[in-house]
C-alpha cells in the first residue's frame, strides 16, 4: 500500500533522514519505533506532505505521492494525527471535527463521519460544543484521532499518539488503534512507546540516527536482544 525508498531528508546541515527504506502492507498496523530525534516525526512530515524528500521515493498504491501537497495527499487517503495533538485549542469539538472533513463533498457526508467519530468517542460527544483547549490530553488525544478519521483515510499516520498520557489512557488509546485498524484502516504507527507499538503491530521497524537499524515481525522485533535492551527496557 505504502512504499517508501532511499528517502532522505535534511534540515539544511543537519541530516535527518538518510535513505530509508520500508513498506506498509494493506490491513496492518505497522509501528516505527525509535528514541527522541531518530527521524520518526521528519518521515511522517515527508509521507503526508508537509515536507518533500530531497532524494528517494514515496509510492502509495502505486503512486508517487512524494510531489504533493497536505492537502492532495490527504485526498488521496491518507491523513495524519500530528504528535503533541494540535487541536485547534480556541474551536469546539465539532469545529474541530469540520476542519478534518475540508475535502468531503457534501454536509451529508460531513454529518455521517461527525455521527461515526461520535460513535467510538463518545466523550467528545458529550463536549462537542466544548473549546478543545479545555479537554484533557486524554480527549485532546481522541479528538486529533477523531479530526484525522474526518476525511475516511485508508490510511491513518500516527505520531506518538501516547505522548504524555497516564497509563490507563495509553491502553485506551491503544484499544481505540486496534479498533481503529480491525475497522479497515491501515496505520503507521510511530511511538517511543516500543512495548505497547509492538503489542498491536504486525510488522516493525527500528529508526537510529535517520537509518533503518532493524525490522521484522513485532514479535520477532519483541524478541530482539538489542530491541529488550535499548527500547524495552531490559
Ligand atoms: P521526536 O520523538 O523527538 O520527535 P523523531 O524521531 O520524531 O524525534 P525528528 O523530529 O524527525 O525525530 O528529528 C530528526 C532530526 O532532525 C533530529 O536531529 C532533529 O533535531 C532534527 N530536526 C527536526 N526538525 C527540525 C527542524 N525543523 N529544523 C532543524 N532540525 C530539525
């Protein structure tokens, strides 16, 4: 579904990506684990189009999509829950959810997706006339989830969706991917969070220093010695 070649990507001297190589499969949840700064925020920014790589390939479905901008990208079935959330903290629930849902055609269709995400959030059902900058991080979490689900992506890009979360809303958080997913949606899945990534993952690849260090299965990524030691903690 998702093929990303020989990417690379620089912030003038400083090097972020270089030359990275790795494919999503239709139907799975694909993690790209890795510590602060490894490039996992730069290769999302690439894939939906807020930056465009400086050599190397993004083909979706076949396509390159690596010329396009934000907004083709996300007609294309694509969209992007941004890392530390950005709702827009001065707009309700529901404006919030409207702004996810620019590149549908007609308010019919603009309800159905408001009355979907309303189903799997209901607490932001409950607040849709609240300001989004009154929630907690947890319902900021969902309503950059619920905003990104707006424009019906094929494909959901994921950037450290547990970011700052307490502990029993990182496994809320976690349940809704997987609900997300076993409803049709494939995703790419960045956290720092290797443990729980790698619980719902099929697949996984390890970023250092803007280099693919290692991939697999999750499971056979769970197993790794050096994966345990530098991202599991043992
Ligand atoms: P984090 O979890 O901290 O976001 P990350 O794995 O997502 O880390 P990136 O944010 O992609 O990593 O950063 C990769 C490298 O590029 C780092 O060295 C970072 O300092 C650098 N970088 C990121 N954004 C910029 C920018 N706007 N200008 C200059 N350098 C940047």
């Amino acid at each position: 579904m998702l093929s990303v070649e020989n990417l690379h990507y620089s912030y003038g001297a400083i090097k972020a990506l270089n030359g990275i190589s790795f494919k999503v499969d239709e139907g799975e949840i694909v993690a790209l684990i890795g510590a602060n700064g490894a490039g996992k925020s730069t290769t999302l920014s690439n894939i939906s189009g807020i930056l465009h790589p400086q050599q190397g390939s993004i083909k979706y479905r076949g396509t390159d999509i690596s010329k396009l901008p934000p907004h083709k990208v996300v007609e294309a079935g694509i969209s992007l829950v941004p890392e530390g959330r950005r709702v827009f903290s001065r707009m309700t629930v529901l404006e919030n959810l409207e702004m996810g849902a620019y590149i549908r055609k007609s308010k019919a269709e603009v309800n159905e997706s408001i009355e979907n995400v309303f189903t799997r959030f209901e607490r932001l059902k409950e607040r849709r006339n609240q300001l989004a900058g009154t929630l907690s991080g947890g319902e900021q979490q969902m309503l950059a989830i619920g905003r990104a689900l707006m424009s019906k992506p094929k494909l959901l890009l994921m950037d450290e969706p547990s970011m700052g979360l307490a502990p029993m809303l990182v496994q809320e958080i976690f349940s809704i991917i997987k609900e997300i997913n076993d409803s049709g949606t494939t995703i790419l899945l960045v956290e720092q969070n290797a443990y729980m990534a790698l619980s719902v993952a099929q697949h996984a690849y390890v970023l250092e220093t803007g280099a693919i260090a290692l991939s697999g299965t999750a499971e056979e990524m769970a197993n790794n010695p050096a994966v345990k030691k530098a991202y599991l903690g043992e």
